[in-house]
C-alpha cells in the first residue's frame, strides 16, 4: 500500500517542488492542500487538484508542512487534532519545537527536516548540476530529528524528506538542540549575515568610488579563495598580513561574544524575535 503523504501549503514554491518530488515516485500518494484561492485555483489547472484540508489530514500517513516558519507553532495545533492516530508531522525547522511552541500530544509523531544544500569544492559532472545551488539536480545531504513518535514511523518518514530533497546522499540525525544549533543559529544567524556583510562591504567599495567590474572581480575571486582556504579546500595558508588583518576586523567590526548565540536563552530569544515579527504572515 503507497504511503499517503498531505502537503499543507502545497502551492507555495516549497510545497510544490516538495509535491513535483514526491509524487514521482510510486511509493507516495499525495494529497495537496493549500488555502490560498489563488494558488489552489493554479495548482488545480496545472494537473494538482486540492483536497479538503480535514480529509487529507484524516488520511495522511505524513504529514508536511511547507509553510513559513512563523507559522508552523501554530499551523501544527490546527492540524494535530485532525490527524489520524500515529501519523507523522514533518516540519522544515527546528524553531517552533526549540521555544515550546508545538502541540502537546502523543496522539502523533512529530519531526523534523531540513535539506543541507549541494555542498561547495564538489566535483559535479554536469552543467546542470553545478548550477544547482538548492539541490534537487545536484546530490545533497539532509538533517533529520526525531522530536517524538516511534523509531519505525521516522525512519519511514525519513524515505518521505529523502524523496522531497532527493538525490540524496547521507541523512544526519541530530537532537532538536543541535538542530537549532545549525539552523537558524549556525546558517542564518551567522552564516547569512557573514553572507550579506560580504555583499554590503562590495557595495561600499562601489559607493566609495571603486569601478564596478574591478569590484566584483575582486570579492569574487578573494571570497572564494577565503573560504577555500578556511574549510581545507586549499592548502596555503592567510600570509602574515592576512592573518592580523583577520584578527582586526574580528576584534574591531565583528561582535567578538557573537558565539553566545549557541547559549539556549540567547538563541531562543533570537527565534522568538524572528518567528514572532511586528508584522507576522497571516495564517
């Protein structure tokens, strides 16, 4: 029997790849839920008709929810109720359950996913596959967490994450902390401002009177051969100069206590801030 697998936002651009994924595989049956009028209407004239968001949850042996992150606390209560008994709830993030916003239940089971994106210094054969940054082309790694349920039941709900990012290559269990840890504390609290710090300090350059192209070719060849250099890709160190350059702008334009962000109340605090915004989605 196929499993049957309810996408909840199934006409966002998560849930409709996630849908694309899963429903070319014939071990799946998917059930596509989306509120949207619009994006329901869209989804239906392109061959995906929209079931009834109670009796795709009454059916559902998973579960997934592709909706943003703001609205998985609450969006996870609305749903838990309409589950059948033992069926699987899969999130994309770890934040609703590390700040106690997920339903108190043991009526189901509960995990998490999240896929690590083709990795840089990877050889790739094709075009197609070193153009592909999100994954789906290329082969990618997942992370996994098991927040509650049987060992069974996620290791099958594992299947399901590996169709929706396949090709897939290892899937990494981890706790609900250390998935924090990694996302959003590793790779958007860090990892994305260190991103966007690179591209504004670009853009100040330009301001300040440096030649586009020079620019650009210049942070574009220098950040790759940083990066290289930081993770071991290659083997020639930072000259001397470099180094005391690195240990300046650390010390003088970088919080040097930005590591506290691995401290549980401060990493809370940073997601409830970022799940709870001034202006939060409507649900």
């Amino acid at each position: 029997m196929s499993t049957k697998v309810a996408i909840i936002g199934a006409g966002g651009k998560m849930g409709f790849r996630a849908a694309q994924k899963i429903g070319s595989q014939s071990g799946f049956i998917v059930l596509m839920c989306e509120s949207h009028p619009g994006r329901a209407a869209e989804l239906a004239a392109n061959g995906f008709p929209v079931a009834a968001l109670p009796d795709a949850l009454a059916e559902a042996d998973y579960v997934f929810l592709a909706v943003p992150d703001a609205l998985i606390g609450a969006i996870s209560c609305q749903a838990e109720p309409l589950m059948k008994p033992g069926a699987m709830l899969i999130m994309l993030d770890a934040a609703a359950a590390y700040v106690d916003e997920l339903p108190v239940t043991s009526r189901i089971g509960m995990m998490i996913t999240h896929p690590c994106h083709p990795a840089f210094f990877v050889d790739r054969p094709t075009p197609e596959e070193r153009a592909d940054y999100f994954g789906g082309v290329a082969r990618q790694d997942i992370i996994v967490c098991l927040i509650q349920g049987s060992e069974e039941s996620f290791w099958q709900g594992v299947e399901v994450c590996r169709a929706v990012f396949g090709p897939t290559d290892k899937a990494h269990r981890v706790t609900v902390e250390q998935f924090a840890f990694l996302e959003p504390a590793m790779s958007e609290l860090i990892v994305a401002s260190a991103a966007r710090w690179m591209r504004d300090s670009l853009d100040a350059a330009i301001a300040a009177g440096v030649p586009r192209e020079a620019a650009e070719a210049f942070m574009a060849g220098h950040a790759q051969i940083a990066i290289a250099i930081c993770f071991g890709a290659e083997k020639a160190p930072f000259s001397d100069a470099a180094k005391l350059a690195i240990d300046w702008g650390t010390r003088e334009l970088i919080n040097p206590d930005w590591r506290r962000v691995f401290q549980r109340p401060v990493l809370q605090a940073a997601i409830r801030e970022m799940i709870h915004p001034p202006t939060a989605p409507e649900i």
